[in-house]
C-alpha cells in the first residue's frame, strides 16, 4: 500500500466522519495526516509497521492506530461500517438532487438501496413514493432531476477558493489542468472542470471515480465523465486525446459565448498552438468571457505586487501580532504591509480608539526595527459613519501613513443616502482607498445601493483608489467593477483584508479579479516601492 492509497483511505475517512457529525477536529485532523502522508518521501506503510508513523507531524496514537489496521489488514474496519451504513455515493447524489445527507440516508435505508445506480433503478420502477414523506412532487422533482440531460450545476456557485481548493486537487491527482469557471477565476463558480491528456481513457476516468472527493460518478462517456462530491457539487473530468488536449482545454476553459465565438477549434496538443492556428495571440483565462479576438493588454500579475496595503491584527479581528504579519509579509518578498485594525464603529468586534491608534504605533515601530528594510505602515480601516464622517478625528488620521475607508453598519440605506456618505467620506483628504466599495458578499448580500459611477467620480477628482478585496466571499470591486473604475480613470490597490497570516494568501485572488477588469501593473498602486505610497 503506498502513501497516496493510505491517505485517499484516510480521506474519505474524514468525509465520513463529517458526514455523521462526529467531532469536527477528529476529521480536519484526519484531513491533515492525509494531507502529511501525500507528501511524506518516506513510505508511510513501512513506518507504520515499525511503530514510527507518529514521528511524521500531526499524527497521533489514534490515527497511528488506523494506519496500521490498514497497512495490516488492508481496510479500516470502522471505515468499511461507515461506508455500507451512509452509502456516501447516495449522500453525494441526493445533495445533487436537492436532499440533505440526512434525507439521503433515510431515502436508502426505507429504498434498501446502496448505490446511485440502484437508486436510479428504484426511482424508475415508481418505488419512490412508497417512501413515507415523499409525495408526489417530491417525486416528480426527484424523478426529473435524476433524469436531467443538460449540464449539471451545483444549486450555487462555489466561491472561488473552495472550488481551487476541489479542482487543483482532483487535476493533481489525475496529472490533470484545472478548467471551467475557476480557471477563469469567477467570483463564484459553477462549472468545475478538469482536463486531462490520456491515449487510452479508462484508466484515468476509473482513477477519478475512486478520488474521495467523488462520492459517486452521475454521467459517464467514452472520454468524459461527471461525478459529485459528498455535498451533491458536480465536477466534470474530460479525458482528452494527446493531440487534441489543448482544444479541450480552451472549451473546457471559456465560457460558452467566448468558446462559440472561436468555433471550429482546431485540433492542437496544446493551447498556443490552437491561438496560433486560429490566427490569433493567447488570451489570459481572465478574459475569456466575452467573445475577444484581439491582442490582450499586458495584465498585472502577482509578482508585480510590492505591498499589501489591508489586514488586520489581534487589536481587531485578526489572529496574529504586527511582528508576525509584517515578517509573513516579507517572507512573501514584499517591501512593506499596511496594518488597518478597525476602528469602534464596526460593532461586531473590537475597533481602535485614538489612544489604541498611538499603542499600536509603538507595537509598528518595534516591529520595524526588527524587520527593516522591510516596513510595516500604520494604517487603518476607519468606519464611514452613517452621516458620512470618519469615526476617526481628523488629527488622528493625519499621522497615519494609509487610510482605508469603509462601509460596515447600516447598509441597506436607500441610494442616494448611501451615496452622499461615500461621497462625503471620499472627500476626506487622508483617505487614501475605498474599501469593497459595494459591500456585496457572494451568493449572501446584494451590493449595496451606491452610486458606483458618482462614487468613481469622485474618487478620481480626490486621487482617491477604490479596492479589489481578496477576501474570497466578497472579491469587490468585482472584475466587471474594475473595469468600470479604471475606465473612469480611478487606480486600484489589489488587497487580501487578511485576518491572519495564511489569509495574506489571497492577493492571488484580488490580483486576477484585477485581471478579469483588465488592470495593468501600472494601474495597481500597490506595485509600486514605498515611496510612491509614502509620497
Ligand atoms: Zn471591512
Ligand atoms: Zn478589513
């Protein structure tokens, strides 16, 4: 048994595990040893017979149990119990279907069912409404959606770095590329695709059906195939012949207005070589949405980036000290990083008074003398009260090196009320950014009712930078918006809004939704040195 076959058991384990509620630490933790043995250069089987699995980080006595139950006797008994009682692959298909785990499970136990495809047969032969509860709508819904030809979709979209999260790991596991809508970096993905290149295609559509993040396998051809995971998302894997592989990906990639407007592809290993035999340059994935034939501008790109001017500490909401995201930032090559801890007026959590404000200075400057050149700024990410006043005097913001502005509470005042404060905020000479200028939360919160157009003017009359914030739940200004701000001549800073060290890991996310509005380098503020944000 080698590593990978331990820790896809290990795996699907903790799916389990979830799946009957059982202690969310117990399965994060059997999440985390998987992720350790994919990626131990030892053979795991082989510790784990000598006794010394626990040497490897993360892996306690209980989890060293397992590994050696399976390594001995090639299963996890518990494991096999949990899989014939929950039937996982049912759980997948009826969240597809529109069923919680918990309806799922009943719908199998009163079926008698194990498998999708029995289910399948069960609801063919009119079984379903013998089941107590399921009337005959339930029914008629269930009967249509198992029947569905079309393309299936998860009921809402993926935010993007849960669906990176999914395709990055199912087109790691199948020597694959990640496709569809997170290529494209959407804000909220629907289609979840992976492209793979094999002469004979069995082999890797059997690789896919057994990933544990497949549960159960809903459309199958020659050379492609549709499974879903255990929370009912369907992700396509296209097996692609060699020669043909990079046609695959461009379909696989755009969206269907762009992909159609290309239509015929030609057949090419890669896709360079279909541009190329099209006639036309390669389109970056962030632009392939509208139908576009032209030469691409020369888009920002995260090694442009010298700075992240949004994030928080332990004085706020964040989960770690000044020292320690200045350090995290440098280790990221970045020149500087500006700290914008709340202030009172956000409600929630705790926001920075003025003599919070001067504390924190003497924390920033400790935190400089250690990790000079690199330099953390004092900043602030200052309320827009509901009048449109700062909920920071002006003398405090004065001896900030960068002030973010935003909207917190009482978002759901009409437009033109909601306008005037921004505006008003906007004209306050030490704001130097708008923060996620609508406030809209993906698949959650509508954008607010703001006058973005008022607002961008504004903004440019004041030298003012609106945001792109990293934050995968709210990426605002969205790709669309970016476009819009930079068309009326606005800069935008490219932040993360980072709550802890790991979070700074989303200006990848903030950077190609910069991307999807067509921002240059030049655009971006933050891709210049520190005088330039200084100055
Ligand atoms: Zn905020
Ligand atoms: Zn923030």
């Amino acid at each position: 048994m080698d590593n990978r076959e331990i820790a896809d058991r290990l795996e699907a384990f903790a799916t389990l595990l979830e799946l009957v509620e059982a202690n969310p630490y117990t399965a994060r933790a059997y999440r985390r040893a998987a992720e350790t043995i994919r990626g131990a250069a030892l053979p795991v089987a082989d510790l784990a017979r000598s006794g010394r699995a626990r040497e490897l980080r993360g892996i306690g006595p209980g989890i060293e149990t397992r590994i050696r139950e399976l390594v001995e006797t090639g299963e996890i008994a518990e494991l096999a119990e949990l899989e014939r009682e929950l039937a996982p692959d049912l759980v997948g298909l009826g969240r597809y279907l529109g069923l919680g785990a918990k309806r799922s499970i009943e719908l199998a136990r009163a079926l008698d069912v194990r498998t999708a495809d029995e289910l399948r047969e069960a609801a063919a032969a009119g079984r379903l409404k013998s089941v107590p509860g399921i009337g005959p709508k339930t029914e008629a819904r269930l009967l249509e959606a198992l029947a569905r030809e079309h393309e299936p979709r998860p009921r809402q979209g993926l935010l993007l770095n849960g669906a990176w999260e999914l395709v990055g790991g199912i087109a790691e596991a199948v020597d694959g590329h990640p496709a569809g809508d997170a290529r494209r970096w959407r804000d909220s993905c629907e289609r979840l695709a992976v492209v793979c290149a094999a002469s004979d295609p069995g082999p890797v559509l059997a690789r896919f059906a057994a990933l544990p993040q497949i549960v159960a396998v809903i459309e199958r051809e020659e050379r492609r195939a549709m499974g879903v995971t255990v929370e009912g998302v369907p992700v396509e894997l296209v097996a692609a012949e060699p020669e043909r592989l990079g046609t695959a990906l461009l379909r696989a990639t755009g969206s269907p207005a762009y992909v159609e407007a290309l239509e015929p592809l030609p057949d090419a290993p890669d896709e360079e070589a279909v541009y190329s035999a099209l006639g036309i340059p390669w389109c970056p994935p962030e632009l392939r949405e509208e139908p576009f034939r032209g030469e691409p501008p020369e888009l920002v790109t995260p090694n442009d980036i010298r700075g992240d001017l949004h994030c928080h500490t332990t004085r706020s909401d964040g989960r770690a000290s000044v020292e320690e995201m200045g350090r995290a930032a440098s280790e990221r090559g970045y020149d500087y990083l500006a700290i914008c801890d709340h202030t009172p007026a956000v409600g929630a959590v705790r926001g920075l008074t003025p003599d919070d404000v001067r504390r924190q200075a003497e924390e920033i400057a400790a935190a400089n003398e250690v990790l000079a050149p690199f330099r953390v700024l004092r900043g602030i990410e200052c309320d827009i009260l509901p009048d449109g006043r700062l909920d920071l005097r002006d003398d405090v913001l004065a001896e900030l090196e960068w002030v973010q502005a935003s909207v917190h509470g009482g978002q759901r005042m009409p437009r033109a009320e909601m306008t005037k404060r921004v505006v008003e905020a906007l004209r306050n000479p030490y704001v130097r950014c708008l923060s996620h200028p609508t406030g809209r939360y993906i698949n959650r919160r509508p954008e607010n009712a703001l006058d973005l157009e008022r607002a961008f003017e504004v903004a440019l009359e004041e030298g003012t930078a609106v945001e792109v914030n990293g934050l995968p739940s709210r990426l605002d200004l969205s790709g669309q918006h970016v476009r819009e701000a930079l068309d009326a001549g606005l800069e935008i800073v490219c932040s993360t809004d980072a709550h802890s060290v790991r979070g700074l890991g989303n200006m990848a996310l903030s950077v190609a939704t910069a991307r999807r509005g067509w921002a240059t380098a030049a655009q971006v503020v933050n891709t210049r040195p520190l005088d330039a944000i200084l100055g």
